[in-house]
C-alpha cells in the first residue's frame, strides 16, 4: 500500500476504519474555535527539576525524524497547536483538544487510575480533574506510551540492558530503543489535514487516519493518528488510547532487533490486537473490512467464540495463517484467531515467548538468490518450529487444547 | 429543508425534511461515496543535500496567485473548491463539509471537483498560499476553475442551498454533461448501497453464529454464505454504477487563464 523502505514497507495500519457506527457527528458548531495552549507546560511549570522528577527529557524542540525538528513540523503544520514531550523511550508532539471527563464508566474508572498516577509524578497537577486540557492529555499519553513499552518488556522478558548488545553476541539491532538507534515518534493529532499534511511531506504520501512509517537515516519509527478520523460513538479518548496502542505496539515489534522487515500478519496484528484488548476488550477497532460495519461490543467477548470453533475443529491451521496477508480483507473470525495464537504464546511462558519473539525477528540477510517474500516466510516457520520447539501442526493441536480447557464456554 | 419545508427534497430524500428526526446512518459503502477526497498541499519543495539524499524543505515564501493556483491544481482540471483552515471559528466551514445527512448533496457533488484544504496559518502573510486568501477580510473557501479564474468567494456562512447553487453553477459551465442527473441516480444507488451493506452484515453475523453453534457444516451456514456472496456482488456491480454515473466530463477550454479574475463574491 506504500513504496517499500530500508528493506521493507510498513503498512499503513489498518486505517481507522471509518467505523460505520454512526454519521450523526460532531456537533455543528463548536463556536469558540480550539483552546489556546500555554507555552510553558503548566504542570511542571517547565522546570527541568519537577520535568526529571516526571520522567522528562524535554519539552522541545528537537530532532524529530529524518532531516526534521519539531519546530520544522510545527511550520509545515501551520496553525495545528501542537505541544512536545520527550520521554525515556518516546518523542511525542500532541495537537489534541480539550477533552470533557467522560460519562462512560469503564472509561472514567481508568482515566481516575491514570490520574492518581500522574499526580504522583506532577507536582502540579491537584485537585480534581473535570476536564482534560491539552497539557494533561499529551502527559496521560507520555505516560501510556511509557507503560506499553514496559509491558512489552515485560510480556517478553526482556531487559532495557539488552540493546543494542555487546559485539559477537546475537545481534540485537543498532540502538537501545528495543534495537533502533533513534526514539519512537508519536504524533496525536487532532484533524485528519493535520496527519496528511505530515505524512505528504514526510512519509511520501499523505494519510489522513493513521500512519506508521520507518525513517532510514535516524533509524527510527514514525506513528501518527488523528482523533477526528473516529466518527460517531467512536470518538473518545478510549478508543484512541486502545488505536495507539494498537500502531504502536507494531512498532515496537517491528523495531525489536533493527528494523528490516515485519510480519508475519496474523502474529503482528494478534500482537497489537492482544495488547490494545488491555486498554478495553470491548472496543473492536480495526476489524472491519472496508465494506463492513464496525460489529457491536457484543461480538468482543471472543474467548467463547473461540472455544466454540475449536469445538467443531473449524479454525485455520497457521500454516493456512502465514499466508494471511492485507488484514483490511479479513473475515471477523481471522482477527480473533490470530489474536487466540498470541493470547496462547504469550499467557503460558515467557521464556517462549521470547524465545518466539526473537527467531521471528532474526535479521535476515539481502540474498541475490532468493525472493526476500520467500526468505522472510522461511523465517516465519523456523521461528514457529525451533522457538516453540514443536512443528507446525503439533503446534495447532497444543493451541486447540489449550483453548479448549482455558476459555469460557460462554 | 429551506424553501421547502415538509418536503422531500428529490436529490436528497434523505435531508431533514420538517421531520425532527436524524436520517439513519449510512452504510460504510454509502460512506466511501460520500467521502470528500481532500487535498492537503504544503508547499515543501525537494533540495538534493550535500550527501545526495532528498529532503522537503518548507519554505516560507509567498508565491504570486498564479503561481499558487499552478501548484494546487496540479495536473488536475477539475474546477477546484478550496477551504481554509480556521482556528477561530472552527466548525462554520465543516458544518457545511462535514458528513451529514443534511450535507451528503455536497458531499456527492464533491467529486466533481478537486476539494483542496489549506490550514489556517495560509492567512500569515508569508505563507507560500497567501496570495489565495489575501485582504482584510478573506473568503473561508472559494470555487474556481483550476487556474483560479471564475472564482466565487464564500465566507462559510452561506447556507446549504446557496452552496449547492454556486456549486452547480460551477459544475454546469465546466462539463460537457449535466450532474443533476447523475446526483439523482448517485442518491438512489446510495440507498440500495445501504440496504445491502445492512444485509451483508447482518448476513456475516448470523453466519458465524451459526458455525460457532453448529459447526461449518451446517446447511443453514452454507444458504447464508452464498446469500452473502450473491449480495456481495450485486453491492460490487452497484459500486461500479457509481464510478460509470459519476463519469462526467469536462468541456474542452480554449480561452486563456487569468487567475485571480473574480467572478462573484458571495458573503
């Protein structure tokens, strides 16, 4: 879907799918137009003591990706009112608005979660929240990306020590961001011309939902999302939450080791799939296909849907899997499979899981012979084979009857 | 519905007609159609580095309209809407561009032009687009033919009907064939689009339910997935007649472009 790039395109993240739910939209008229940001955060008031103590490296600018600063962005951007953080792992730049604390309850209850834990970190943010303004909303989304890079640590027990490696050991990439040599950029916009104007510039082309994209020269990954791309009941901070997590999970899959290649499909979006079901397993974002309806939340309950096809030994081999390509073509069934696989490896043993995630990461080296599609199949197999250290179709058995005895019925 | 309150209006059954009730939701198929495929321009042009890679530069600097309009146009002869950007008033122009039932008219015409959105930073005046939105009080988007000629300023408080008018007037001078007919014959594809989308997806749903309750082999599962496939294709066919109506074409042009010539301001 877009030029291939150092070695391997990424896709452009299942684009969020303009979900069907409802076109009753936005209101009219907003009348006051966006709120201004303070030019200084206010919660840390931009000292670099209480910014530290916060897990801050800056407020910006600073280099952003290939041949380009987050004050060349903001040029290009025009009015867009973006604001910047670097943390440990991350660069973010936000241009979201204000945001009304929510009614839903699952949502508030997470969003006071996230809360208490900023006020730790923030010594001026007191009190309570009633309303998240543009500075509280890129410091909740520092501190998520920051989480889903430990969890992702942790899932596969791996240590921040490990990248890039010492020399002669098993490579483990070229830098110490899970083995790139440059930060991951995240940039949360609030208008769709905000992320195509970006991505025209920068990315090749332009893209209005989302975006991840490989920078070659800083050796980094690009991931970029506008809110306004979710209509109707979707447009909430949750689902945008669970749609980051779902892109930037595959960054950090694709990442992990030096980026050469991704895939294989199935297991790169069960990966980003079992992931963002963390932030909420009723959101079913990315699994409708490009004539269909985002499905209710009632079909999010997947375990025993699961459990029932394997019930009636109706499920796909992942043999058949490995050759699953665009998953904007998917069947509904597919996405859930692929999301069962990974719920498999990664909910029984981590040193496998490792393990797994390793091999299927191997580099692989340009061979004049051989189709890199062919090589990178290869790769998808002997991963499955040696990291799990059982073939292909024992490995089917083992999942059907691990389903079978640990989800639900019903 | 202006002028016609508590009717139907023929190339929108679906606007509110006197009724206080939204219209249903579009189906994602109907959605596609009604998508404005936007443009987003930055003025970034590619400078060879001193190591020989490629890199967009963002220059700030006005270019004359001319200029301006040969940049945005691209190869693309369409007549051209072009929206700004506004960061204080944010929704009186989206209100009329948005996805809604009460908008999918422009939503549908759009398609016969090329739909450009600049951000609200064209108004600084080093802004390579500035020329396009220049004065003391700047239009929110104008129509024009491509080189900027026959342009008509709107200040985006215009109503739906005044827009649909200035559009129309727009799309009758500049194609061969009338779109009136083919916006009718798009609306009415739209809604058998809708009920298909409906049925396929209600179809999908019940399919799986059933081989999650019986099994793949049920002969209820296989009446539905070829019920599915019989639809799917007819949606496909329908799909392809929108790309055939929508398939007007534009009117050879012999005089010569003088960009910027005003035709009419609408404020």
């Amino acid at each position: 879907m877009i030029p291939l790039r150092g070695g391997g395109g990424l896709q452009p993240a299942a684009v969020l799918v303009f979900a069907s739910l409802a076109a009753l939209g936005r209101a009219e008229v907003q009348g006051e137009g966006r709120t201004p940001r303070p030019a200084v955060d206010p919660y840390t008031q931009g000292d670099p003591q209480a910014a530290k103590s916060a897990g801050y490296v800056s407020f910006g600018p600073f280099l952003w990706g290939d041949d380009h600063t987050s004050e060349r962005v903001q040029a290009v951007l025009g009015g867009e009112p973006l604001i910047w953080v670097e943390t440990a792992h991350f660069r973010l730049g936000s241009s979201l608005d204000e945001y009304d604390f929510p009614s839903d309850r699952i949502e508030r209850k997470k969003l006071e979660g996230e809360l208490a834990r900023l006020k730790e970190r923030l010594s001026g943010l007191k009190g309570k929240v009633k309303k998240l303004d543009p500075w509280l909303r890129l410091h909740l989304y520092a501190l998520r990306l920051e989480d889903l890079y430990s969890d992702f640590l942790r899932e596969f027990a791996l240590e921040e020590s490990e990248f890039p490696g010492p020399a002669g050991a098993r490579p483990m990439g070229r830098g110490p961001y899970l083995g790139m040599a440059d930060k991951f950029t995240v940039l949360l916009l609030e208008k769709k011309s905000a992320l195509a104007r970006y991505t025209s510039t920068y990315c090749e082309k332009a893209w209005e939902a989302s975006f991840r994209y490989y920078f070659t020269k800083s050796d980094g990954l690009f991931c970029g999302l506008s809110y306004d791309a979710l209509e109707g009941e979707l447009q909430n901070d949750l689902v945008f939450h669970y749609a980051l997590v779902f892109l930037v999970t595959q960054n950090l899959y694709g990442g992990f080791r030096g980026y050469d290649s991704e895939g294989p499909v199935w297991w790169q979006e069960g990966l980003a799939r079992w992931f963002a079901r963390k932030v909420d397993p009723r959101c079913l974002l990315y699994t409708a296909g490009k004539d269909e309806t985002l499905r209710d939340e009632l079909e999010a309950d997947w375990e025993p849907k699961v459990r029932a096809r394997v019930g009636h030994a109706y499920f796909p081999s992942v043999e058949e899997m490995l050759a699953w390509k665009d998953p904007e073509e998917w069947e509904f069934s597919r996405h859930m499979m692929a999301w069962s696989r990974v719920d498999f490896v990664l909910r029984r043993d981590r040193a496998k899981a490792r393990a797994l995630l390793m091999d299927l990461r191997e580099p692989i080296p340009w061979s004049p012979e051989r189709p890199r599609e062919e090589l990178l199949a290869e790769r998808s197999r002997n991963a499955l084979q040696s990291a799990l250290g059982k073939d292909l179709a024992a490995f089917d058995r083992e999942w059907a009857a691990w389903v079978f005895e640990n989800y639900a019925k019903r | 519905m202006a002028g016609n309150p508590g009717g139907v209006d023929p190339l929108n059954p679906l606007a509110p007609a006197g009724s206080p009730y939204l219209a249903a939701p579009r189906g994602p198929t109907s959605q596609s159609e009604l998508e404005i495929r936007w443009d987003y321009p930055v003025y970034a042009p590619k400078v060879e580095t001193p190591t020989g890679r490629t890199v967009a530069t963002f220059e700030k600097r006005v270019l004359p309209l001319l200029e301006a309009m040969a940049i945005l146009a691209g190869a693309d002869r369409r007549p051209v809407l072009v929206l700004r950007e506004c960061q204080t008033c944010t929704g009186t122009d989206d209100a009329l561009l948005t996805r809604r039932a009460d908008n999918e008219k422009t939503m549908l015409m759009s398609r016969w032009f090329h739909c450009v959105k600049l951000p609200a930073d064209v108004l600084d005046v080093d802004h390579p687009f500035h020329a396009l939105f220049e004065g003391d009080s700047p239009s929110h988007l104008f129509i024009a033919d491509w080189d900027g000629s026959g342009r008509t300023n709107l200040n985006g408080q215009q109503s739906r009907t005044e827009l649909w008018s200035i559009m129309g007037e727009k799309l009758s001078a500049r194609y061969a064939s009338t779109h009136e007919t083919a916006l009718a014959e798009l609306f009415s594809i739209l809604g058998e689009l809708d009920a298909l989308d409906d049925k396929v997806g209600s179809l999908r749903q019940q399919l799986d339910a059933e081989i999650e309750k019986d099994g793949p082999k049920s002969a209820q599962a296989a009446k539905i997935q070829k019920e599915i496939t019989r639809l799917a294709n007819e949606r496909s066919e329908l799909r392809e007649r929108a790309v055939r109506v929508s398939a007007l074409k534009l009117k050879e042009r012999h005089r010569p472009a003088s960009a910027g010539a005003p035709s009419s301001e609408k404020a």
